[in-house]
C-alpha cells in the first residue's frame, strides 16, 4: 500500500488497516510454516507495510498531541 494512501487515512482506519496486515502476515507465516506458501517475497512486503502504516499511525498521534 502506498503512503500516500495511508496518510489520507483517519486513525481509526488506520488501526483496522494495521489488523487486517497483521492477521494477513500471520497467515503468510503459518503458509511458510507447512510448506505451502509459494510467494515468500509476501512476507517481507507485508511486513514493511505494517511497518509503514505504523510509523503514519505514530506521526498522526503525535501531530494530534500536538
């Protein structure tokens, strides 16, 4: 997902966003696990998007403390 995407985004958008990837790459990694997955390079996209979304999550709080 771009950043340009997330930052357009409200927080709470952004929390269900953050699940959703967390859930997907928890699936990726029980594929990985059994042998299944045929993708790998989807673990290390879906972990930079959490990555991604999180620091945007972080900067937004922030901004609202502010």
């Amino acid at each position: 997902m771009k950043t340009s995407e997330l930052r357009a985004k409200d927080t709470a958008a952004l929390e269900k966003e953050i699940a959703e990837l967390l859930r997907a790459h928890f699936g990726l990694r029980m594929q990985k696990a059994t042998q299944q997955l045929s993708n790998h390079s989807q673990l290390g996209k879906t972990r930079r998007d959490i990555a991604r979304a999180k620091t945007i999550l972080a900067e937004k709080k922030k901004g609202a403390a502010r």
